[in-house]
C-alpha cells in the first residue's frame, strides 16, 4: 500500500511536459508564398544581364594568375 501512495505522490509534483520544439521551428499557421511585386522583379539578376562566360573565367584567370606572380616574387621563386 505504501508504495502506491508514495508512487502517486511522486506523480502530482511532477512538473507539466515541456514542449520539445521551440515555436519557431514549426510555425503553427502554414506559410503562403507573397506576390512578387514589380521592384522586386527588376532587382532580380538574370543571366542576360552579366556578361558573357569567357569574359568571366579570363577575368577570374588574370586575377588568379596576377595573385600567383605576386606570390611568387613574395616568397623569392621569381627574382625581378
């Protein structure tokens, strides 16, 4: 008999579950995608807008290659 009493006491001071989410993790109401609006339309960079793909690899090959000379007269491979 004890041990039922002593069983129930332990269960009424137990504290209420806690919740295991946070709240901002799962948002309760569902989340409707807005209209996209005309300015944010025209911010939007397209791939017609940058130049074209050689333009881009040579540019990033020239700064590459400039980095590896000064890299190289730096650390005494290239004597000027």
């Amino acid at each position: 008999m004890k041990s039922q009493e002593t069983q129930n006491a332990k269960t009424e001071n137990n504290l209420p579950p806690v919740k295991e989410t946070p709240d901002h993790l799962y948002p309760q109401e569902s989340m409707k995608p807005e209209p996209v609006t005309q300015i944010q339309k025209e911010n939007v960079i397209t791939s017609q807008d940058l130049p074209d793909s050689r333009v881009r690899y040579g540019f990033t090959l020239v700064i590459l290659a400039s980095f590896l000379f000064v890299a190289a007269i730096y650390y005494g491979i290239i004597n000027p």
